[in-house]
C-alpha cells in the first residue's frame, strides 16, 4: 500500500492556503458591495441586496472554518483526533460546498439566471473521455485506482 502521508503533510497546508486566499479575496468583494448597498441603497433588486449578504456569509464561513481546521492540522495531525479526521474534514468540505452552491444559485437567480456553461461541460466531458481511455488502455476498467 503507498503512503501518501508526506504528500497530505504537505499539500494540506497548500490547498487550505488557497481556501482561505480565495475566500478573503470573496470577503472583500462581497463585503464592499454589501457595504455599498447598505449606505447607498443602490442595490437592483431586494433579491440581489439578500444574496450578497449571504455570500458575504457563506465567505466569512469559509475562511473562519478553513482557518480553523488549518491550525488544527498543524496542532494534532499526527497525534490524531477527531476534529482532524477525515470524516470530519469531509463534513467540512461538503457542507461548505452546499454553501457555496447555494449562493452561486441563489445570485444567478437574482441577476436574471441562466448563464451559459456549455464550454465547461464540454472540457468536463473531454476529461472524463480522456480519462476513460488510458484506464480502458491499462486495463483498469471501472475497477481502477484513481491515482496510477
């Protein structure tokens, strides 16, 4: 079996890194635009106004969340504990994700909905066509590991 411990050592600080990049990058622009609205009342629409404050939310949630599981990571991963687990992180993760779905529906519903993504169905599909094929090629069928 391969012991991917020194690459989740390392790429675990990284990917919660960009997270929690990401998220004060969405901090800050929802958190301006919520303040303009609050002090201009320009805002199109109530719908619109309601939606930035909770990806506001959703952003705060994401770098406060990411922050803490972060430090934990770098307290006990090696002691192991609950709150460092897998299923805990995984929890995370997807209700975050949830989260992040949830406002990028709702604010695409605000601004007039459907936007059009068939580009990025169409690279999806390419992948997954690509990578069928070099598993079909080594032999690994749907019973394949996903790193080789």
């Amino acid at each position: 079996m391969v012991n991917f411990d020194n690459h989740v050592r390392r790429g675990h600080p990284i990917v919660f890194g960009l997270i929690i990049l990401f998220g004060i990058i969405e901090v800050a622009i929802s958190g301006w635009l919520t303040g303009t609205y609050n002090s201009h009342h320009d805002y199109l629409s109530l719908a619109v106004r309601d939606r930035t404050r909770y990806i506001l939310f959703t952003s705060c949630w994401t770098v406060f969340f990411s922050l803490f599981y972060l430090a934990l990571f770098w307290h006990s991963a090696s002691t192991g504990s609950v709150l460092t687990s897998v299923m805990s992180h995984g929890f995370f993760l997807f209700l975050t994700w949830v989260l992040w779905v949830a406002a990028a529906a709702s604010i695409t519903s605000a601004l007039g909905g459907g936007l059009d993504c068939k580009i990025m169905v169409t690279f999806a599909l390419i992948t997954v066509l690509f990578r069928g094929v070099s598993a079909s090629r080594r032999g690994d069928g749907f019973r394949g590991q996903l790193v080789a």
